[in-house]
C-alpha cells in the first residue's frame, strides 16, 4: 500500500513539474478522465520511467516519453 502511495504521489510531482507529463495528463484531462484516473496513470508512467533508468543505466531524458 506505500508503495502504491509512493507511486501515486510521484505521478502527481510529475504531472505538476514535468513539461511532457503535464501535457499528457492534459490530453487524458481532453478524453473526459477524471483527476484520479489521470494519477494512476501518471503514477504508471512513473514507474515505467523508473524502471527505464534502472534498466538502461542513462539520465531521464523527457523526449523519449512523448
């Protein structure tokens, strides 16, 4: 549950800060998503990048999550 928590809030950082975040979760926010939705799913793009990083040991690099 933390982590799930973790991971929500993460999201929310990111859909607040992050440029190509933000623009995401405008484009969810344009289909009708609801502010919930658009946190799980900026909390799974979240994970995806830090999965990303650990993966590939490279610096976050914006573009590639257009």
């Amino acid at each position: 549950m933390a982590l799930r928590r973790a991971l929500v809030d993460l999201g929310v950082g990111l859909w607040l800060c992050d440029a190509s975040s933000r623009m995401y979760a405008v484009s969810l926010k344009a289909r009708g998503k609801k502010g919930g939705v658009i946190a799980c799913a900026m909390a799974h793009r979240a994970a995806r990048i830090a999965y990303a990083m650990v993966r590939d040991p490279a610096p976050y690099n914006p573009t590639r999550w257009q």
